[in-house]
C-alpha cells in the first residue's frame, strides 16, 4: 500500500524530526498518507505505541514547521505528519488533495450502505453508484477549499506555486522563537 505509515516508517521519520529540531533545522513535511498499513503484524509489534513516537516529535518540535498535503491525507496517519491540529506553523494544500478521516471509496462502503443495497435492489448499476457517492463525498466532505474555510490549511497552493510558498513560509517563520514548559524533558512513549 503505496504512502502507508507503518511502524519502520514512522520511528524513522520520528527520529529525523527530533534530529532537525535539536540542531534547529526547520522541518517541510510534503503529506501523501493514505493511513496506517494495516494488519495484525503491525498490531502485534505495537504500530499505536511506537507511531505515538512521531505524533510526539511533532508536538515537542520548537523549529518552523511547513506542511503541503499533494494528494492523500487521511486519518490519524495525517494528523501525526505535521498538521495544523499538532501544531504546524504553515499548512498548504495542492488543489487535488483531499482531507478526511478516509478515503471516498472506503466512506461510501459505510456511510451510504443502505443507498448500495437499494441499487443492487433496483438493478441499477451498483458500480456507477458507488463512483458517484464516492466523488460526492470528495467533493463534500475531503475538500482542502473546505479544510481551508474550517481554518485546518492556511491556503490552497497550485503544483507550480509550492517552492515559492514554502520559500514564503520558511522566511515568516525565520525568527521563531518557542518556549517549552520549565521541566527538564517530556516524557515519549517509548
């Protein structure tokens, strides 16, 4: 599953946000996460506790954080990749991202179960429905135009624009300056 956070993946990129925070390298997060790889090989070898640890760089990082969603952004896999909601700085978007607790195909199979039973009942195209329910919640419901107005992206960015608005970003950011609570270190699930 191309893009999947999986254990491996999210120690590695956890250690990396602790490595640019400690020697104050600003961090840009590019974002295509379509969720977490799922199986019971990675429930058994403790995906929620050992993910916990990038979730915690993020919270604990003081550097410029920059995040652009391109595609996918679902679930808790986006919100540990540096959201808004974790405390990025500067969250963009590309026009064909989409932002949701999952994706159009996976949503239609739960939420309009009962709309798919009734096309197999009418012997209407069951296929054609499912699309069509599945490009209505894109559009609806994954939006990054709707993301922005709920105040989760601090704009919508052409392909083209990224570089300059990162460039942007980074410069606003320049003299960033956090202060963490008086205590000697946090606590990180280990």
């Amino acid at each position: 599953m191309a893009g999947t956070l999986n254990i491996e993946a999210g120690e590695k990129a956890s250690r990396f946000v602790r490595f640019c925070d400690a020697f104050s390298i600003p961090i840009v997060t590019l974002v295509d996460v379509p969720g977490y790889l799922p199986g019971t090989d990675q429930e058994w070898t403790g995906v929620i506790r050992r993910g916990a640890k990038l979730l915690y760089a993020y919270a604990e990082a003081t550097v410029p954080l920059v995040t652009v969603i391109t595609r996918k952004a679902y679930g808790g896999a986006y919100i540990v990749m540096g959201s808004k909601q974790l405390g990025a700085d500067i969250n963009l978007a590309w026009p064909t991202a989409e932002i949701a607790v999952m994706g159009g195909q996976g949503a239609v199979n739960i939420l309009y179960r009962d709309k798919i039973k009734e096309a197999e009942a009418s012997g209407a195209d069951v296929n054609a429905v499912r699309t069509q329910l599945a490009n209505e919640y894109t559009y609806n419901v994954a939006s990054p135009f709707l993301a922005a107005e709920r105040g989760e992206l601090d704009g919508v960015i052409e392909p083209a624009a990224t570089r300059v608005a990162i460039v942007k970003a980074l410069r606003a950011l320049r003299g960033k300056r956090a202060t963490q609570p008086a205590k000697k270190h946090g606590n990180i699930p280990l």
